[in-house]
C-alpha cells in the first residue's frame, strides 16, 4: 500500500522542518490521535540526524478488528535519518504488534513555495502473512488484511494531523 500526503504550511521551509524535528514533544498536545511520545535516542552525525522515538496512539481500534488487533498496534517505534543539507527526513516505523510481518518506510521532502512550505509525505506499507506468527496459518491472510487496512487508515491522517498541528504550534509560537 503506497502512502501519499502533501501539505501546506505557510511559514518558512528551515522554521517548519525544525519544528517537525526539534519540537516534536510540544507536538504532541496538537495531534489527537496520539497519546504521548518518547524519544529514545538522538544523535548528530555530519549534517544528519538520527532519532529514535517511541509513538504511543490513542485512536479506536474498530470492534470487528479487535480480535485479531491489540493496544500494541496503537505503539510503534520510529527511526529516523534527518538530512539537514536537504531538509529531507527518512523514517522507518516498526510497530509493536506483528513486528516481523509489518513493513513500513518513507521519505518526507520540505519543499519550498513562496514563503511557505509544501511538505510532501511518500511512503511504502507491506503486510507479510508469512511472518504473522501465533495464529492457524488459514487466517494469516485474513488478519495481514485488517492490519494492513488499519494502519492504511490512521498512518495518512497521522501525517496530515502531524502537519496541522505543526502549523497550530507555528501560529501560537513563532511571535514570540
């Protein structure tokens, strides 16, 4: 499944991607589907960045999914490279539930329009119900399709509620 978000932020390109970077914990009170973040690691390298966080969600898992989904699949680990020299960032997200089976990465490119900022989200969701462990292997299937329509579903308006809450963050905090 092919992951796809553009959005417009109407402050400049360097503020918006150091926001989406550096203030990702501040963020956290203008995204309604997520809980709370940990960042677990940061480090400089060059002109990268490397950080780990933890994402912890707050969305309703449907009923019908959650026989198969647990609070686990609202947690997940994001990896990211931040290419300062680019104003590009790399992630990798692994969740926490059906670890080996989900496959999730991306590219997000701060581009510059005028004086704001388009932002444009690409990435690559892949379920493989080979490495769905725990259940009758006639169900992998049938459950690598819920997974993969559950977070097909909530890893695109993340994104876009990510960039609205950047653009809020940005609206209160950039006067002062």
């Amino acid at each position: 499944m092919l992951i796809c978000a553009n959005t417009q932020i109407p402050f400049p390109r360097s503020l918006v991607y150091a926001t989406y970077r550096d203030k990702l914990l501040e963020l956290v009170a203008y995204m309604p589907n997520v809980r709370d973040i940990e960042v677990k690691s940061r480090n400089e390298v060059g002109s990268n960045i490397y950080t780990v966080n933890e994402w912890h969600g707050g969305s309703e898992i449907p009923a019908a999914a959650r026989v198969i989904l647990s609070e686990d699949m609202l947690s997940w680990t994001e990896y990211n490279t931040w290419d300062q020299a680019l104003l590009t960032v790399e992630w990798r997200i692994e969740t926490h539930a059906f670890t080996k089976a989900v496959k999730c990465s991306g590219k997000n490119c701060f581009l510059l329009d005028g004086n704001t900022t388009i932002i444009e989200s690409r990435g690559e969701l892949a379920i493989d119900p080979k490495q769905i462990n725990g259940v009758p292997f006639f169900l992998t299937s049938t459950i690598a399709n819920v997974v993969e329509d559950f977070l097909g579903k909530n890893i695109q308006p993340n994104l876009l509620a990510m960039s609205a809450g950047v653009r809020q963050y940005l609206e209160q905090n950039a006067r002062d």
